[in-house]
C-alpha cells in the first residue's frame, strides 16, 4: 500500500480545482433585441440601454488574485439573425498597431471572446480584436490539451463590428478614458447545420466567456511599447482578464466557461430567472474523472477499467458510473439526473448525452 501511495495522491492531486462549482458559475440572461441594432460602439438605442451590464471582470485565476487595474463589463441581446455582444474597457493608453487580419492579435492589448454553442468542449469559436478592429477569427476542434487543431481559415462571416475610442490612439502625450466594441454575430456562423442553422429556443444555454488581454507599456522614442522587466530582458507577462475566473492561465478550458441563457422576453418587458440544469454537474463529475484518468495513463500507461483504481474523491463516491475501456481510449458514462439518458465523456473530453 505504501508503494501506491504516491500514485494515488498523483491522481486526485491531478483533478483540477474547478475555478467555481456549476452552480457559483458567472451567468448572464440576454433578451431579445426589439430591431437589428446598429454597430457603431455608441450602444445608445434603446435596447441597449434596456440591457443589464454583467459584474467587472476579474483577474483569469479568481478573485483570490488582485483586482484588474482597469474595470471591464460587457452586455448582450439577440434576435433571430444575430449574437449582440458589447464591451466597455476602462483604458487611460490606447494602443493598437496591428492591421493585418489574423494577426496574433493578443500580443497587444485586445478583447476576446470564446463560445461553445452546444457545451461539449469541441468546435468552439474564438474571436479577438483590438482597437483598431482587428480581428482574429478561428475554430479550435478540441481543447489544446487534447490535441486542438486551430482552423484560422474558419471566418465569421456576416460578422458586423463598431468600435468607440474615448480617447487618441497609440498617442502617448494625452491619458485616454475607454474603449467599446460593439458586435454583431450571425447565428449562421456559428452553425455547423449550413442552411438549417436556427436562433436559440427561449431558456436555451450556451457555454460562453470574455478575456481581456492587457500589456504593461512604457513610452520610448514617443510610442507605446511593452514594458521590460529588466531581471529577464523580456516584456512583463500580459494581463488576463475575464468574465468568469478560469481558475489558472488558460482560456482553452471550455468546461470554465460561463453560461448564457436565452430569454424571448423582448429587453426591458419583463425578467426571465436563470435556471441552471442540474447535469451539469453530472457532467463536471465526468470531467473530473477525465482527468483522472489521463494521469492513471500518463503514470502506467494503460486507462483504468473500473472507479476503484482511480480512487475517486468522497464526493464522487456515491454517483454511478459505467467504464468502458480499451487499450488507447475510453467511455465513461453517468445516468442524468433529469432524464432517463445518460452522460458520456471519452478520452478526448467530449462530453454529450443519448
């Protein structure tokens, strides 16, 4: 048994702790917009007015690190074309010198913005774009962690932006206010189904998050540049602010992400309750296990046939699970707690229900 010691601690140590339980996870419900709104970074219909702004952005790792220098918040609506998302960044430097379509746009300062449409960790989409309106449009097939490809020839087209800057850009000699980015995103785009595509149906969820990337800069020669630290010889690592924490350096942790809800209520007529189901955390419970059992692979080389060589956390004890394992991939599968189907998740951390 002392022998086994240290891989067991090895393999609970290695289930990650999530940044916030299913339930204490960041949400926003977004309404319907009355019309198609204009992007021109002003938000001033109406409708815009009408939406809630979302709580301030926090440091990617949690609210246990410090506070952003700069406050952050974003709102959104939709409609039966469009994804309305709009961000408002305190910002007393702009600075944007990127012109070039995808660019790697976060080597400056940018906001980015990642959806899952259907909660399964895979075809998700990743947005950035700076204050020159940049952008860097891309689909990652899976978590980098399990072997992501990156497909940059994947476009959001039909995508509309605005963008506001409360300020002169890349102009050292005066001390800016903020910045907006207003967007317009077709829900066509976002759609694998080609023609079939379709809007969200009232009370749908989506997993989704914001990250705004923010470099330290210094002035020389009368342009912004990042700052050295002078122990490496190199900038001083970015800044990563989010919507909702990751819980470490990394925003290609989809299961993290928060949830948006769709409500039919037209915006400013009514309220609609956000409702989390209660699988998800069934599902956070297989992710777990997931994890589990990559470390049991990386340690002996073979996936566990069964719970009892993972040894699962207490909390994970009195839940089923069904194992089904070969030699170089697995299928573990959990009863919903609201359905009379089942929860699976396989060795590459997709996770989906039949």
């Amino acid at each position: 048994m002392k022998q086994l010691l240290p891989l067991l601690l090895t393999f609970v140590s290695s289930i990650p702790l999530f940044a916030q339980e299913a339930a204490d996870r960041r949400h926003y419900v977004a309404y319907r917009s009355a019309e198609k709104l204009m992007m021109d970074g002003h938000l001033d219909e109406d409708d815009w007015q009408a939406a809630a702004w979302s709580e301030l952005f926090v440091d990617i790792e949690g609210e246990h690190k410090p506070a952003p220098l700069y406050d952050s918040k974003m709102k959104m609506l939709w409609d039966d074309e469009h994804l309305y998302i709009a961000f408002w960044m305190e910002e007393p430097h702009l600075w944007a010198t990127y012109t070039e379509r995808e660019s790697v746009i976060f080597s400056e300062n940018d906001i980015e913005l990642f959806i899952d449409i259907n909660g399964d960790t895979h075809n998700y989409y990743e947005l950035e774009i700076n204050a020159l309106g940049t952008e860097w449009d891309l689909m990652l097939t899976k978590p980098y962690r399990d072997g992501a490809l990156a497909i940059n020839g994947w476009n959001i087209n039909g995508l509309e932006k605005g963008i506001l800057l409360n300020g002169t850009l890349n102009n050292p000699e005066d001390e800016d206010e903020s910045w907006t980015v207003e967007l317009a995103i077709p829900w066509k785009a976002l759609s694998q189904a080609g023609p079939s595509y379709s809007a969200p149906k009232d009370g749908q969820q989506m997993r989704i998050n914001f990250s705004r990337v923010q470099w330290q800069l210094e002035v020389k020669d009368g342009v912004y540049t990042k700052r050295i630290n002078p122990e490496t010889g190199k900038p001083f690592p970015e800044y990563n602010w989010v919507w909702s924490p990751q819980g470490k350096i990394s925003m290609h942790m989809p299961e993290e992400w928060a949830y948006l809800q769709f409500s039919e209520n037209t915006v400013g007529e009514g309220t609609a309750e956000f409702k989390l189901n209660e699988d998800e955390k069934v599902k956070d419970d297989l992710r777990k296990i997931y994890f589990l059992q990559k470390a049991f692979h990386k340690n002996t080389g073979t996936y566990a046939k069964s719970e009892k060589k993972l040894s699962l956390p207490r909390e994970l004890r009195d839940r089923h699970f069904d194992f089904e394992v070969s030699k170089t991939r697995f299928k573990i599968s959990s009863p919903s707690l609201v359905s009379d189907k089942s929860w699976h998740i396989t060795e590459d951390g997709r996770v989906w229900q039949d």
